[in-house]
C-alpha cells in the first residue's frame, strides 16, 4: 500500500478497496463490518436494522439539479434501501468553513429538510463544526442514516444465478458531467442535470411484488463498472454488459469523447443497478418504468457462468471488452 493518501484513494476504484481491505478491515475486524455493503446489517431484539454513514465533499456546492445538501440526504436514504432496508431515520453533521455567507447555508439546509421530507424520512440528531478559512471548500457534510429492513431474505452476490439478469433505471453518467460543467477549469455549457434524487418510493414498490429480486446497488463513486466489479468479484459467475442497451444521453457521451472519460465509470447519485431472476425480469422493468425516476430504465446485461469474476461488455460489433476496476480517478471530488 502506498506510504502516502492520495486523491485515488477516495475514488471508490482499485485504490479505495485496497485502503480498505488492508486497513479498515484489518482494524476493525469483524463479522459485520466484512461484508462490505452499502449499509451495516444487523439484528438486534428481533429487528432488522440497517445502519449507514456517508461523507459528501463535493466541489462545487450547487450544480445543476442539486446541491451538496440534497446530495448528502439522497445519498444516505439510497445506501440504506438497496440493502432493502426503509430509511427511517438521518443524522446531518457539518464542518463548516469560517466565510461561508448564512445564506449559502440556509439555502443547503432548506434543500436537506426538504429532500428529507419528499423521502419520509427524518433528520434527528447532527453536529457542527467551523474551521479556518481554506480549510473545508466552504462546506463538508456528513450523514448517517437506519433503516429497517423488511425483506426475508439478505440481498447479496451469494444469491446470484446465471442467466439473471441486470437492470438501471435509467441514464448514466449525469451526474459527473453536470457536476463537471460548474468547475472553473472546464469549460463548456450542457443541459445535462445531476440524478440525485431518493430511491426508496421506487425500491420500496419493486421489493415485495419482486421475490426473484436477488440484490441491488447504487453506482456512485467508480459508476456502473466499479460497482459490477465489486459484485462479481471473487464469486462464480461473471457479468456481461450489452453496449447498445446501456442507457447513456448523446452529450455525456460526446463530452466523456472530448475530455478522454469513459462513461461507465461516471458517478451517478440517482441510480439503482437491480439483478434479478429472469423470469422476473419484464416485470420489474414494467414496474420501475412506470415510477417518475424509472422512466428510462432498462435492461443492460446478464449474469454468464465465465469468465468468474469478471465484468465485460459485449459491443455493438460483437466483440468482448473486459471491464476491470480503475486504479485513479477519472473525476474526483463528485461527491
């Protein structure tokens, strides 16, 4: 492991898992803490609890169709409910940097609370700090978020089958691009909007009409790739990806051309990446086109026997692209 923290260890890529794994893990170890999921589960006095927590340092404050505020909320309810848990409950803790205008902050807070109310879900408990001026970029955000989770059986890779298949609600990589659109040093115009947005509504609808429902996760940091890769990894099946079904604006793709991203690895803040039995699949695309934030869902691949472990994409053209885990990063600071 390198002697020294760098920027590609926030990137949720090959670096991110390596800190983790040879850190935290090893520091920490325990039965709860090894799973790795998007949210801690565990029982206690009968229930099930999901408990998450997450930091939101994205650079800058506001981008088109959000602000680090209805980031940090939309974030935590998303990592609680695609381990099927109901999010019941934020906390919301600030590290605030000394010349922030209140209004600024007022603003963020007003997108908090109101986020947190269209979710359901409230905010109970927080804390701030304030620290010299240069320190934080204006404002950091943490929020840690429990839930309890109503599904019999644990949504994990161990539940996977061959021939499941995958499915996104929607667009990828809108978020990057918009959040990229508003820094100094880039410059172009885009009507592209950020996703973030709560998925519980979505999730908590497909859930209990869906049993063959086998996992879910929310591609943020290191985007659809990284989080297929983090699904297959070390399991008995491998994932393939089908080029022309991955849903993906005509901007995003010709910015990600001019500025040498690929899009796959774009942070989304609004997406949910189902597998499911194969029989079940229709109708769970039926259902999430049929909610405001499924509309362009779509089924992008399936789960296949080889090669173990792996993700590839099948391109247009018929040919196989291995899909690996990055080591860098491709944007950082996204959220």
């Amino acid at each position: 492991m390198k002697e020294k923290i760098l920027l590609s260890h926030g990137s949720g890529g090959r670096l991110s898992q390596q800190l983790i794994k040879e850190l935290f893990l090893k520091k920490f170890d325990n039965s709860i803490l090894e799973k790795l999921g998007d949210s801690a589960i565990f029982e206690q006095k009968n229930i099930r609890w999901a408990f998450s927590t997450d930091s939101y340092v994205i650079k800058p404050l506001f981008f088109p169709g959000g602000d680090i505020g209805k980031l940090a909320v939309s974030g935590t309810i998303n990592d609680l409910a695609v381990t099927g848990a109901t999010p019941l409950f934020l906390s919301c803790a600030l590290i605030i940097e000394e010349g922030l205008q209140l209004s600024i902050l007022e603003k963020i807070i007003s997108s908090m609370k109101e986020t947190a109310t269209r979710a359901n879900v409230q905010i109970i408990t927080g804390d701030t700090k304030v620290v010299e001026h240069g320190s934080a970029d204006g404002l950091f955000i943490n929020t840690s978020g429990v839930g309890i989770v109503t599904t019999q059986e644990n949504l994990s890779p161990q539940r996977i089958k061959v021939n499941d298949r995958i499915i996104i609600n929607g667009t990828i990589g809108d978020h990057s691009i918009a959040t990229l659109s508003k820094r100094e040093e880039f410059d172009f115009q885009t009507e592209i909007k950020s996703d973030c947005a709560p998925l519980n509504d979505l999730i908590d609808k497909i859930i209990p009409a869906c049993p063959g429902l086998r996992m879910m996760r929310d591609p943020t940091r290191g985007g659809l790739a990284t989080v297929l890769n983090e699904v297959a990894s070390e399991q008995s099946f491998a994932i393939e990806l089908w080029e022309e079904k991955i849903p993906i604006r005509e901007e995003v793709i010709s910015i990600c051309e001019i500025l040498g991203f690929d899009p796959l690895y774009l942070a989304n803040e609004g997406k949910v990446v189902f597998i499911v039995k194969h029989k079940e699949a229709d109708k769970l695309l039926a259902m999430a086109r049929a909610h405001p934030l499924g509309k362009e869902s779509h089924i992008i691949g399936k789960v296949v026997s080889e090669p173990k472990g792996k993700v590839y994409l099948r391109t247009e053209i018929g040919s196989r692209r291995v899909i690996d885990v990055l080591t860098g990063d491709q944007l950082p600071r996204i959220c």
